[in-house]
C-alpha cells in the first residue's frame, strides 16, 4: 500500500489534478533547505532531509484535518557563512530574494489557493525570510508564514556548554531518526566542544547586534559544528520531530484563522 503523505506531492500530480483536488482553503506546504557543510558526520544536504522530513510528517499527522499538500522542496538558499567549505552551495541575497519573489508569484498564478506555510530548515534563511514573507504578502497576496522547527529545539544547555546551532545534538539528532545511514558515527570528535560559549552566544545570540559571522571561525566552531553532536540520540531526534509536528498543527489552524479574517 503506498504512503499516504506521497498523495500530497504537489509535483506528482497532473495538471488536471490541481483544479479537481485543490481548493481556496488548501494549504501548501514548502520545504526549504540548504546545502552546505554539517561537520565531519553530516551530509551537505542535511537541511534538504531535515526539511523535507518534517514536511512529510506534518502532512502524515494533520492530513485528515487540513487539507495539506507539499510544494518542491527548495534545496539551495542561503548560507554564505558556510561558504569557506567545499561543497556548500549558496545563492547571494539578490538571489535568494528573486527566488522567493518568483516562488509566491507562480503559486499565486497557478493554484487556487493562497495559503503557504514556508517550513525553513536552514537557520541561515530566517532574516531573509522574515522580510519576504511580507513582500508575499503586500505583492502576491498571500496568506503565507514560516515555521522555524530549529527554533523548538534548543535544549537548555547551560554551564557554558555550546549552544545547539549547527551540527550539534539537535540536527544529529534528528538525522539519526531520519537517515541514520548518512550519519558518520566513526566521525564524531571531542572537537566541537572546544569553542567558546560566551563567544557564541556574544556573536550568534545576541539580539542587540548582528555580526557576520563564519562557522570558521575557531572560537565559535571546531570543525563547521556549534554544538555537541555526541549527545545526539534516535529518541531525541523522535522527541523534536513529534514537538515541531504538534507546533505545526497549531501554526496552520492560525493560519487559516488568518484567510478567514477580514484584512
């Protein structure tokens, strides 16, 4: 018996398909992802697997009460911090921007709805998300958010440990759970815990200043990680893919409260 999520592939369908199965309050769903280094244990498309996992699920659990449908997956973004590595794919801002843009323009062309949840699963992506999905909303008219799962994820590392930001025990985690064949376990180092906490969270998160940083930089990240990978387990990586699944639910029923007010 096939999957029943694999139904709700937007690209699987005919063009006959859109106006018979698709209607005013459908809602898309569009993966992003990036491809770019994970450290040592981590494949570049890391981002693309997580993105489109929890895609997958959210359709999977809330199918039957939103009528839920995933777009194709937008797999190279931007992710300029990430650059110094071979491999790491990165558009510019101008790019990511035009990208965008023409994204919610063919949606709002094409299909019969106009509502669009953005599931980003690239951190790098967040500021320049923030600011398009107004564009999307004030030019294409779209009845549009995104959903940040990294953000659910911190899981309150404190003592001076490394903050959870790229490649730490969030995203190995989760990669355990979804593609634990592409995870080097014979790769994992004490490397990653010799940056500087304070340095992180003066750099990376703290609101009150924006700094470009580079996963290069030795006191921030050993090895292209911030983070401590060899805490990762299969039941966390289950423990946030449930948590962002149950947000998710939350996000779309707000949503389409948000289609059905006036303004």
């Amino acid at each position: 018996m096939p999957d029943a999520r694999s139904e709700r592939l937007l690209g699987e369908l005919t063009f006959h398909d859109i106006s018979r199965l698709l209607t005013a309050r459908s809602v898309l769903i569009l993966p992003i992802g990036s491809i770019e280094q994970h450290g040592p244990h981590l494949p570049l498309n890391t981002d693309v697997l997580i993105a489109e996992a929890l895609s997958a699920a959210i359709v999977k659990r809330w199918m039957g009460t939103f009528d839920l449908w995933m777009l194709p997956t937008i797999s190279v973004s931007l992710a300029r911090e990430h650059e110094w590595a071979a491999g790491t794919l990165s558009l510019s801002v101008s790019g990511m921007t035009q990208l965008i843009h023409d994204s919610g323009r063919t949606i709002r062309r094409s299909l019969p709805t106009r509502n669009l949840l953005i599931l980003n699963g690239h951190g790098g992506n967040r500021g320049i998300l923030e600011a398009l999905v107004r564009d999307l909303r004030a030019d294409m008219e779209l009845n549009v958010c995104t959903f940040h799962p990294a953000a659910l994820s911190d899981d309150g590392a404190g003592g001076g440990a490394i903050p959870e930001i790229h490649g730490g025990k969030n995203e190995t985690s989760i990669m355990l759970a979804v593609a634990p064949q592409l995870v080097r376990l014979d790769r994992l180092s004490n490397d990653a815990t010799k940056a500087n906490a304070v340095h992180v969270h003066e750099t990376i998160l703290d609101l009150a200043v924006t700094w470009p940083w580079t996963s290069d930089d030795g006191s921030l990240s050993q090895g292209g990680v911030i983070g401590d990978p060899q805490r990762a387990t299969i039941e966390f990586g289950h423990r946030l893919i449930e948590e962002a699944v149950h947000r998710a639910g939350v996000v779309i029923k707000q949503l389409l409260e948000k289609q059905s007010s006036p303004g």
